[in-house]
C-alpha cells in the first residue's frame, strides 16, 4: 500500500493550506486514515483522524483551525488547514490503518512539509 501525500509548502501566519494524501488501497481494506505532524526536534503527534463513515476526532490545539475530510472514491484523504500559526510548522504524515486485508497494519506516507513564517 503507498500513500502520496501534496500540498505542504511555505505561508504567513494566519493562512491556509490543504494537504492531499492519496492511498493505493482500495477503501475496503482502509478503516481510518489521519494526519500526524512531526515538529522539528520533536515526536510525532496525532493531528485529525476519520474513519472510514467519515466521523472525525482532532488534537485539541487544531480542531477548531483544521478540518479533516475524505473521498472514498478517490481513495484520498484532506487536511484543511487555517488560521496557521509558526507553532503548525512540521513534517505532515498521512496515515491509513488497514483492516480486513491489511487488519492490523499501518501505512504511512512521505510527509510534506508545512512552514508557517511569522
């Protein structure tokens, strides 16, 4: 299973991006699929999750900024994000976590990054 994710780059604070992640796997064989961010010097950190009926969760610090959306037709999940602040500046992961086929299985995309400048 690949994920290829698009669409980090560089903003000023108080803007927006969208981020794509596009998985190989057919929707049947993904339950949740997510975006995690990796700051610099830190841990990766869960950012916004949706499952597969489209119900979603979010850290707390991003759910009133990120919104977290996902097309099953084109197997491809969005993260879009506003009103970013520096603190957003990261390696953005997408993630998708198997079942049926792939139960117990996590892939993982390339990470984009995200600069927020201030």
């Amino acid at each position: 299973v690949q994920l290829q994710a698009s669409g980090g780059g560089l903003v000023q604070t108080g803007g927006s991006l969208r981020l794509s992640c596009a998985t190989s796997a057919s929707p049947y064989n993904i339950d949740n699929m997510g975006w995690y961010r990796q700051a610099p010097g830190k841990q990766r950190d869960l950012v916004a999750r949706i499952n597969s009926d489209g119900r979603a969760s979010y850290a707390d610090s991003m759910k009133d900024r990120f919104t977290i959306s996902r097309d099953n037709a084109k197997n491809t999940v969005y993260l879009q994000m506003d009103s970013l602040k520096p603190e957003d500046t990261g390696v953005y992961y997408c993630s998708a976590e198997g079942t049926r086929r792939y139960r117990g299985r996590q892939f993982w995309g390339q990470g984009t990054l995200v600069t927020v400048s201030s």
